[in-house]
C-alpha cells in the first residue's frame, strides 16, 4: 500500500514511524512546507526499516502522490494551551484551500483521511473542497476519544481495555458524547462488571472519567505541548482497517446529509464500517435519551461552525 502524509510535524512523523514500524505501507511519501522538515524525518524513520518490514520512505512533494491508496492530512496549525479545537478554524480553512485541491489534482482515487482538528469540520472542508465522494473522505472523528474512555474504563475496573467497548460519539471536543448505556466488557454491561469485580461505578465515578476524557487533551497540551502518540496509534487503527478490507466499525468522522439534530450537511463521528473504499456504512447506536439529548447539541455546534467555515472558502 502506497501512502502520503500531508504534514510532517510530531503528528504526522508519529504516523509515519508507526505505519514504517508495523509493515502498514510499503512505501510512504511525506510532504511538508518545511522540506528539510520532510527530508530530515523520512531519514530517520528509514533507519528503523532494517529492524521492521523495510518500508520504502521518502520526502516528496504532490506530484509524488499519484497512485497513493490513502493520504493523510495532518497539515495545519497546532492547538495551543487554552485554545480550542475550534479556536483553529480559520487558520487551517486557509491551508486546506491551498492543500486539497492540488492532492485531488494528482491522487483522485485516494481517501482522504483527515487528522486536522478540529477534525469534523475540516473533514466537511475536504469534502467540499475535493469533490470526491462521501465514503471516499473521512475524519479520524472520535477513535482517540473512544481510546480514552476504554482506557479510563479498564484502568477502574481492573481489567484490560482492549476488553472494554465503549464509544464517545459526536464532536472530537468539547461536546463529544460518552455512551455509557451501551458500554460493555466482553459481552456484560460494565455496570455488572462493576458489581461482579467490587468496583464503585456510580455517577461521581462516572463523571470523573468524563471529565479525564474530555479533557485529555488539554491536560496534554498543558504538560508537553502537543498530543502525538494517540493520534497515531488511532490513525495506524484506521490504516489497517481500509487496507485489510476488514469491515471493521470504527467511530470515524463522516458526512451526514441530515444529522441526528436535523441539521444537514455536517461531519460527525458516528460508528462506520470501514472497507478498502472508505466508509461502506454509517450506524446508529444505542442510546438512551440523555445520550441522544447530548448528541443533538453536539450536532448543532458543529452545523453551526461548519456553515462560519463553508463561508470562508
């Protein structure tokens, strides 16, 4: 698999040494601004092949994109301390109205995969900008979150979060959505695991673990700067999905031509099944009515934002 990664800053270089170190792409072509940038990382990432699968990589420009299967954009302005993801709306409509439009020139058949935040409203902004079709652009949406909350969840209730399933829904921000009614471990509601393993999971718990994974971010972004590590495992998640032809359910960002809210026209993360085309289809979970309350509100936010970022293009 041949993939481009637009943007080559601690994000998109994570990405790269992630999908180099466990044989995803075989070959990778990264592109930045900052061609030293580029050239400086795809050596040292390259160094680390011998060790793995030999994944063939390279600093290059658009023109090298032609024939990519995927391109991951993580081109854009960094979310700074006390910012938030909307806050970086109109720095990063600008790159992406310079960036699309010449990928779409040289790699159409490629998905898109978005990783810029804040990412539902730029996955919206590509798809308008691109042209391509709807299951051919998409939006790394809630995968990080829904990685945080399963490993909230495992850590209280001393089991592994690769066990738990649970998923955060809506906006990948402020108002994302914890679905707590449909959250299991295995097969069991987590309330019974609770119960079973003498573990207290009542709505002080519960909103402590909102709080963690609503603000993992920031909490992030306070100590070191920037989130890095997550992302990428999230982004290499997804990769593997779409390349294996897997069919697996992922909480991807993706367009909605009418949103739970009614709101037409936006992107949002919701569970999808993804398969080498992209997204083959969009699922509604469970939800009870608080959750789907919450997910009205999301929705609206971002119909709101998405109609201020349409407006700049």
């Amino acid at each position: 698999m041949k993939i481009g990664i637009i943007g080559t800053g601690m994000v998109g270089s994570c990405i790269a040494f992630s999908l180099a170190v466990k044989g995803t792409a075989e070959k990778l072509i990264l592109i930045d601004d900052n061609k030293e940038r580029a050239i400086a990382e795809a050596l040292d990432i390259s160094h680390a092949t011998p060790f793995t699968f030999g994944t063939r990589i390279i600093a290059g420009s658009v023109e090298d994109l032609k024939d990519t299967d995927i391109i991951i954009i993580t081109a854009g302005a960094n979310q700074k301390k006390g910012e938030s993801r909307l806050d970086l709306l109109t720095k990063n409509v600008a790159i992406f109205k310079a960036v699309i439009p010449e990928i779409v020139k040289y790699a159409p058949q490629a998905i898109l995969l978005i990783a810029t935040n804040p990412v539902d409203i730029m996955t919206e902004i590509a798809l308008h900008l691109s042209g391509l079709p709807k299951n051919q652009v998409l939006g790394t949406g809630t995968v990080l979150d829904s990685a945080r909350f399963r490993s909230s969840l495992g850590y209280h209730l001393g089991i592994s979060p690769t066990s738990v399933h649970a998923n955060v829904i809506g906006e990948h921000g402020d108002s994302e959505v914890l679905l707590w009614s449909g959250a299991v471990a295995g097969t069991t509601p987590i309330a019974r695991i609770a119960a079973q393993t003498a573990k207290t999971l009542d709505e002080e718990i519960k909103t402590c673990i909102d709080n963690d994974v609503r603000n993992a971010a920031y909490a992030i972004i306070r100590g070191k700067g920037s989130t890095y590590f997550g992302i990428a495992a999230s982004v290499q998640h997804i990769i593997e999905a779409i390349a294996q032809n897997s069919r697996m359910i992922l909480t991807v960002s993706t367009h909605h031509d009418e949103s739970i809210s009614g709101d037409k026209d936006i992107c949002y993360a919701m569970p999808a099944i993804l398969d080498r085309q992209g997204i083959k289809k969009t699922l509604i979970p469970v939800m009870n009515e608080t959750e789907l309350t919450l997910l009205q509100k999301s929705t609206q936010t971002l119909f709101e934002y998405t109609q201020k970022a349409l407006k700049m293009l």
